[in-house]
C-alpha cells in the first residue's frame, strides 16, 4: 500500500469519522450508570457494519470499478470528478449549521451490552447510506489493485482512523472520568455545535480541491496532486 494511498485514506476516514449522529448516542451512553461496557459494545457495533460494509462494497465492486476506470478515458474520469467536488462544494455550501439541526438520538429499550451493541450497528447502518467518504475511500483502494491481504489492512486502516473520535472520548471519560461526566453536557453542546460547522467547511474545502484537480486537468492535461 503506497504512502499516497495511506495518506489519501487517513484524510477521508477522519473527514468521515466527524458524525454528529456517532457521537450524540455516545454521550447518552456515558451518561448511564457503568457506561464502559456499553460504550464499548456500542463502538464495536459501529466498527463492524462499516468494516463489514466496506467488504461487501469492495469485493463486489473491486473488478466492476477496476475495469471502468480502465475503460474510461481521462476526460469522462476527471469530468466525473469535477461533478463530484462541485456537488460537495453546494452541499457544504447550503448545509445548515444552527443549533438543533442536527441528529436526535432514540434512548435504547435496553442498556445491556448486547443491546447497546445492536445500537451501534443500527446507526452506523442508517449513516452508511449517506457515506460518501466511504465510497470514495473504497474506490481508491479499488482503483489501487491491491492484494487480498493489503485490501484488508486498507480496510483496518480506514476504520481505526475512522473510530479515533469515539475511542478519544472513551478514553477521555476513563482517565477523567469524574471531571468528564460533570462537563458531558458542555461537551455534547460543543459536538452540536462544531461538528456541523467542521461538516459544512470540510466539504466546501474537500469539494473545492477535488473540483480544481479535475479543472486544472480538463484544461491542462494534467492533475495538480
């Protein structure tokens, strides 16, 4: 696996790791009594739809997209690409950022470990339609043509980067576990608040470089990056 290839992967997992939705049902958790085990049947329930997703997406799409690309021609490549970063420039560009627009989150029935497992799934599994990140990382390992072993840890890679944010908050409340639960609310707030913004600038800022990569192509006949 090449180092622009890790690179690129890094970026987009940690683009994609910032979901409102992940971290406000983390918080409710660390809000119940003995929240650990929970908090980490919860992120494993989470890590297995999307490693399992990204399997599914790149052994049945690995050959299909690898012979696309083969067959596309630069221009209908790089036009592709200048459709895609404009699109996440209008996104970032309309997308809200006021409080309370954000995602609600469902107490679960129950808070047994086994449960809490199932809601990780269940709103990774609701997030992985809108996952275009993801997608996008998936195809770059797809176009990258790698062993089986090496498509596997790209995988790993991805999620391990991916899950940084919920496991910083998992250790954070266990080193600091009084001070943490006292400022939960405050922190919740603070996610509310940021993490539209940093969705709304990252896809205009994401939109905008994929937009002038594939422009400075179209005109030029080669890539800036």
């Amino acid at each position: 696996m090449s180092l622009t290839l890790t690179a690129a992967l890094v970026s987009i997992a940690l683009f994609d790791s910032l979901n409102p939705a992940l971290f406000l049902a983390q918080f409710y958790l660390i809000a119940t009594p003995k929240p650990v085990p929970r908090l980490v049947s919860y992120i494993a329930g989470v890590l297995l739809v999307n490693f399992v997703a990204g399997l599914l997406l790149l052994g049945g799409a690995q050959a299909l997209i690898a012979n696309f690309f083969q067959n596309l021609g630069g221009g209908v490549l790089y036009g592709a690409q200048l459709a895609l970063g404009l699109t996440l420039l209008v996104f970032g560009l309309q997308f809200k950022t006021e409080a309370g627009a954000g995602p609600q989150v469902k107490a679960p029935r129950s808070l047994h470990p086994g449960h809490t497992f199932l809601l990780g799934m269940v709103v990774m599994l609701n997030e992985i339609t809108t996952a275009l990140p993801y997608f996008i990382a998936v195809e770059r390992i797809s176009r990258a043509q790698l062993s089986v072993s090496d498509n596997l840890l790209a995988l790993v890679l991805y999620n391990l980067v991916f899950a940084l944010p919920l496991l910083g908050f998992l250790s954070l409340f266990m080193v600091y576990r009084q001070r943490f639960a006292a400022r939960l609310e405050r922190v919740s707030r603070a996610v509310r608040v940021w993490t539209p913004r940093v969705v709304k600038y990252g896809s205009v800022a994401f939109g905008a470089v994929l937009a002038m990569n594939a422009a400075v192509y179209l005109i030029v006949g080669r890539t800036l990056f």
